[in-house]
C-alpha cells in the first residue's frame, strides 16, 4: 500500500499481485485510517497497460497523481529490466 494525498485528502493505492498474467493497482479514499470504496483500478499485463475501471466523477489531479504512482510501481521496474516482473507492454 501506498499513501498519498491530493487536494487536502487522503488515498491508498493498493498493489494487487494477480495471477501470472496481470498484475493491478486499486485507488481509494482513505478515511481516518479506513479504507473507501474503489475509485480507479489499473491493469498490466505483458501486452497492455490499461485503467481498467473509474468511478465517475474523478477529479483529474487524482487521476494524474494515480497515473504517477502507477507509473513508478508497474512501468519503470519494466522498463529498467528488474528481475521477478512482468514484461513490460508496449
């Protein structure tokens, strides 16, 4: 889990290790330490890189932040070679 704040609130973005296919990332809001409901819910897989769900109305600053996150947790160990992860899409 990750921890991040945008705009005074605070989210998680949760590393979710799926089978060896994918790999995904959750986003949601956290609230005096408990977690919320989904927001955004990204995927990777060696093929594509993909949002593969947003609940409306998303602010773009969280979606921008989120992007960031993703990018630093799935697509640049990828793209640097390191070992024990998935190819990276492209």
């Amino acid at each position: 889990m990750r921890g991040f704040s945008v705009q005074g609130r605070d989210y998680a973005a949760l590393i979710i290790l799926g089978d060896d296919d994918f790999e995904a990332m959750e986003v949601v809001e956290m609230t005096d330490g408990v977690r919320g409901s989904l927001l955004l819910e990204f995927r990777v897989d060696a093929h594509s890189a993909r949002l593969t769900f947003i609940r409306p109305e998303i602010e773009i600053p969280l979606l921008r932040a989120s992007l960031r996150i993703f990018e630093e947790e799935f697509l640049e160990p990828r793209r640097a070679g390191e070992p024990g992860g998935l190819p990276s899409p492209p």
